[in-house]
C-alpha cells in the first residue's frame, strides 16, 4: 500500500513524455490545497521553465533567457550605482560639520594633536527623505537579486555578478577615498 501511494505520487508529480524538469508541480503543501513549485537546489543551465521573481514570469525559450540575462544585468548595475549615488547625496547633504581634536602619544614621549571630523544631517530634512526613499529602493533591489541568484540558474547567477561587477567599475571610481594623515602603520 505505501509502495503503491509512492508510485503514484512519484507519477502524479513528474511529466510522463520526458525526465524530470528543475521545476514540478506537487500535489499540496501541508495538506492546505495550494500548489507548490519545487526548484532545482543545485546550479543549472537551462532555459525551459526558470521563475523569474513572479509567478507569470516564466523563461521557456533561448531567446527569453538572454532578454532575462539583459535585465538582470542591468539591475546589478543599477543596484551598484543606487550604492554610490547614496553615498555622493549623503556627502552633500551633511550640514553640521564638527571638529574635534584630542591629544595622542607620539613617538619619543612627543605629544600629537588628532583632528576628527564629525558630520551630520538633520532628521526632518528634503535630503534625509530622499535617502529614505532610495534606501527602500536599495534594499528592494537587492533582495530581487539574491531571489534570482536563488534559482540557481547558471545564466542569471553570472548576469548578477557580471552586472554588479561592471556596476562597480563604472561607479565606484567616484567614491570617496578618505585617506588620515595622522593614521600610522605600527
């Protein structure tokens, strides 16, 4: 009987005209009646049935895949300069601007004076808003991206990575290096 209830769930969850797909239907989740898709937990290359973020957003073709591939591309780019364009809006933002200066032991018993700048920027303010809002976007952005490096796709995964890495060559050349003067190497 739980030989016979196996086969025929086995058969009831695989497509009879060819093997197993990465993706397949099962019959409930936790007995509750809904549909539940599973997924390939080991990276492949295929173009047939790939999920991409919502549920009527298949790939089922080459030509579907490098479209997906374009997309993703350019989101992890997006989501690399989103990352520098915050930084650059904070840097320009900052209107309370405060130095202080503390005393540290120097070399040969000599005493050197060590500035700090310390920065701000007022809560209730246009430029806080803005980084509000785009910091939601940020953290949209990257959980879309982890979602589809999460379908283990091989093509998508190095959309990601290849997006985010030329997204970081182009964008990072702005940031703000911050080199202390008074720092020392022991």
């Amino acid at each position: 009987s739980v030989l016979k209830m196996s086969h025929h769930m086995n058969s009831s969850t695989l497509p009879t005209s060819h093997p197993p797909d990465h993706q397949h239907p099962s019959t409930t989740a936790s007995g509750h009646g809904h549909d539940m898709m599973m997924m390939a937990m080991t990276f492949h290359f295929s173009c047939e049935n790939v999920p991409l973020l919502f549920s009527g957003l298949t790939i089922n073709s080459p030509g579907e895949m490098a479209g997906a591939f374009v997309a993703v591309f350019f989101l992890a780019m997006f989501y690399e300069g989103l990352k520098i364009a915050r930084e650059c809006l904070l840097r320009k933002s900052q209107v309370s601007i405060r130095y202080n200066s503390m005393p540290v032991p120097g070399p040969n018993g000599t005493i050197l004076m060590e500035t700090h700048k310390t920065v701000g920027q007022q809560m209730l303010s246009l430029p806080h808003l803005l980084q509000t809002v785009l910091h939601i976007i940020q953290v949209v952005v990257s959980y879309f991206l982890m979602l589809i490096f999460m379908t283990y796709n091989g093509y998508l995964c190095i959309a990601v990575a290849a997006g985010a890495g030329t997204g970081y060559f182009f964008f990072s050349w702005k940031k703000a290096v911050v080199v202390d003067i008074t720092e020392h190497c022991h």
